[in-house]
C-alpha cells in the first residue's frame, strides 16, 4: 500500500475512499507509532503528512491505518493549566485530558454577517501600545521582531498585564509556541508561574527540536481551544501564538516536497489564504459575551519588513507592533520602533466613551512631534546640533526625551491609559505651543504645562 517516502510525506495507492483531512496512524517496523493526516488525494493515490517524520520507516513494514476522521481535540474546563504538543496530546505528566466534547481543530468558517465589531479598549499597561497603536478586543494585532530582540518578554509582558478597564476578570490564555528552544519555553512557564495567571493560561507547545510538521496543526489546535474557551465558557481569551515565521517555513517544507509551485522566495503561492485561515479565527461574535483577541509574533528574517511573511501578515490583521534593533541597541525597552506601528481599529477603541476624550488628537500629535524630531535628529547628524533653530532643538529634546521616558517603561512597570496619556501630555509641553496643531485649543488649555 504504501509506495514511497519523500521528507515527511508518506505516498500511498490504492486506498479508495479517504477524505482530505482524515486522521491517519502509522506504525513502522518496530511498533512505534505516529500520527499523520491526509493533505491530499486523488483515484490513484492519497499524500500522507506524517507529524514525527518518516524517518526510518521502512515501506515494506509500515502499516497505515486510516480513521476516517479529522485530528479533534477534547475540550473541557480542565484546559485551563495544562501544557500540550501541536495535536494536543500531555506533555505535563499529567493524564490526557477526556471529555464527550470533541472538535475538529480545523475549525468552521464564521458567517461574516456574525461577526461583532472590535471597539473595546484592552489596557496592557504598555505605552506605546496603549497610547499609540491602542488594542482592542476581538482584533488581530502582530509583533513583527527579528533575531535577539525581546518579543517574547513583550508578548509575556501583554498577558500578565493585559485587562479590561473595569473589569476585574483576566483573560483566559491561549500560548502557542512552535519550533522555541527549550529556554524559550521554560522562560514563558516561569513567567506565567510567576505572575500567578499560570492556571489561567493553557499552552500548546513545539520544541525546536522536535517535527517541524507538527507546527501546521499546532496553531490550529490552540485556535480550538480558544474558541470553546471563548463562544462555550463565555471568557475573553487572549491567544498568542509564536513564531508564525517557524509555521511558514514548515508550510514551504511540505509544499516543496508536495511538488506545489514555487512563488516569493520559496513559499507556496497559497501562503496568503493558509495564514488568513488562521489569523481569521480570531474576533468577536455577535450575541455572544466571549471573544479571541489575537497576538501573533512574526520576526522578520534580516530585519526585512517586506518579507512575504509579515509582508503578507500585515495585509490580513489590523495594524501591527514593530520592534527596532536601533532602539534596542541604545537600551531602550520595550523597542518599538513607532512610525512603522499602527492599529487599525484604535480609533474605534479610544476616546470619551472608552479612555479619554482628546486621546486620539494626542497621539496624531505624538506621532508628528516625533516624526518632526527624527528629521530634525538627521540633519543635526550632517551640520551640528548647535546649528539647528531653537525649534528644532526643542524637537531634539522631545525625542530624547520620548523614547527614554515614554517608549522605555521597563519590563515590570505598569501603566494606566491616564498615566500613558499624562506623560505624553508631560512631553509634548517641552515643545512650543505653536507648534500643536492637532489638538484644540481645549485641550492645550486644560493639559498643556509648557512656557
């Protein structure tokens, strides 16, 4: 039956009736056995992808058993403080969790007429996310990182801090990792221990070392999770899934050996939909009190921002948090180099009814102010900064001033929505009052403190 191993595919012929998706298990010559799943099929011959690799397997000893049903996962309460692999197997030494409740982990699509609009603030206590770039709930927003900056202390960062104004209730958890060193992992279970939301939290995790097949089903399986904990218990759920870049290469590894066309730099030309099938799984629904709040960290291969994989991330999430080697360079954390990072859905999340009335007139003027005083940075680098106008010099001043105190927080520091936006008001005062021109008058009066 089986006719020929390629990387980690498994080709078969002569098995009639067999459905895309199906569960399969494999055992190989000496007994042990693997799990696989059907990712294609035709009359002649079914592709099989096996999650532990086809390594050692010998075609004349393997035997395939096909289940006639998807990879599901057991959901029960019980979820929550459990640590999984990518199918959702224990990898706590703790029983598999039972339950009659199964779910396929590849989801259902959602009616977009059911869908519930984004529009409620989440306070991470992260200024330069709360104050500039604002999430809300039910929205998809990236860290887009590279090599040796510190995304994974944001990301742990936003769930031990992040909360709805008002509400005393935390979120629920979902941590997905795939392909992380064994620190990596140790350093967001102590984390959550540390923080005391570790039985809140349920992680499904793919060590760098083990099958990287396993990373194509793993975000889908914590995305399950998710949503029982979400439409099923009612719990606003924050998943943070790290990192999308490991998933991408896995998705080219298994599309090269498929044979599937080539396009940017490798990835298969259905990079685009197979993302947006993941990405799409967050957000809100209406009629119900849950919600999946997305955070997704991409790092960026050569610090490249046009690389297919954030490139094409950018285009189906609202927004995203860029970190910056320069600033991280001088110190500077969180890094989030902030021209580049935007939320698209802020301006639904801010203002009189969720923060605080001019809270989005004081970020455009935050953004200006510093856009203004990184000009004013470059030309004091070509003639002297003692050559520039007093104005400009006022602008020096405000960035030094912004990126140390407002940008850089410190990892254990915490800030309300009205602290964010009293510093902002605090820096931009170093500035002349002329040169606010998006905030009113108002505003200017009841918060400005300059000369």
């Amino acid at each position: 039956m089986a006719s020929a191993v390629r990387d980690t595919l498994l080709f078969l012929r002569g098995v009639p009736n067999v459905a895309l998706g199906d569960r399969v298990l494999v055992r190989d010559h000496s007994g042990h056995k693997r799990n696989g799943q059907v990712i294609e099929t035709t009359k002649e011959s079914v592709l099989v992808q096996v999650f532990e690799g086809t390594n050692d397997l010998d075609i004349e000893k393997t035997w395939v058993r096909f289940l006639e049903e998807p990879f599901e996962l057991p959901l029960s309460p019980d979820l929550l403080g459990r640590v999984f692999n990518g199918i959702g197997q224990a990898r706590d030494g703790r029983p598999p969790l039972i339950s009659s409740l199964k779910r396929n982990v590849n989801g259902s699509s959602v009616n977009p007429a059911a869908r519930a609009y984004p529009s409620e603030f989440i306070q991470t206590g992260i200024s330069t996310i709360d104050g500039l770039n604002s999430l809300v709930r039910g929205q998809k927003l990236p860290i887009f990182s590279s090599s040796g900056l510190p995304h994974n202390r944001l990301a742990a960062q936003i769930v031990r801090q992040a909360k709805l104004p008002g509400q005393e209730s935390q979120f629920a958890v979902v941590f997905a990792a795939m392909g992380v060193s064994y620190a990596d992992a140790r350093f967001f279970e102590e984390e959550f221990e540390s923080s005391g939301v570790l039985n809140n939290v349920v992680m499904f995790i793919n060590h760098a070392d083990e099958p990287p097949m396993e990373r194509l089903i793993l975000p889908r399986t914590a995305l399950t999770a998710a949503e029982y904990l979400a439409y099923d218990l009612d719990l606003h759920v924050l998943v943070v899934i790290t990192d999308m870049t490991n998933y991408a290469e896995a998705l080219r590894e298994v599309a090269t050996a498929k044979g599937d066309v080539p396009a940017r730099k490798g990835y298969p030309g259905y990079l685009y939909s197979d993302l947006a099938e993941i990405y799409e799984r967050a957000g809100r629904i209406k009629n119900r009190h849950g919600s999946i709040t997305m955070v997704p960290v991409v790092s960026m291969p050569s610090d490249d921002i046009t690389h297919p994989i954030p490139d094409l991330t950018g285009y189906i999430t609202e927004g995203q948090i860029v970190l910056s080697r320069e600033l991280h360079n001088k110190g500077i954390y969180p890094p989030v180099n902030v021209p580049p990072s935007l939320s698209r859905l802020m301006k639904d999340g801010i203002g009189k009814e969720h923060t605080r009335e001019e809270h989005g007139r004081v970020a455009n003027q935050i953004y200006a102010a510093y856009t203004r005083a990184l000009e004013a940075r470059n030309l004091a680098s070509i003639i002297g900064a003692e050559d520039l106008s007093e104005r400009d010099r006022c602008y020096l001043k405000f960035a030094e001033g912004f990126e140390k105190e407002f940008i850089g927080q410190g990892e254990n520091t915490e800030r309300s929505i009205i602290e964010t936006l009293e510093l902002a008001w605090k820096l931009l005062s170093i500035l002349p009052k002329e040169a606010l021109i998006r905030v009113s008058e108002a505003d200017i009066a009841k918060y400005y403190s300059g000369e």
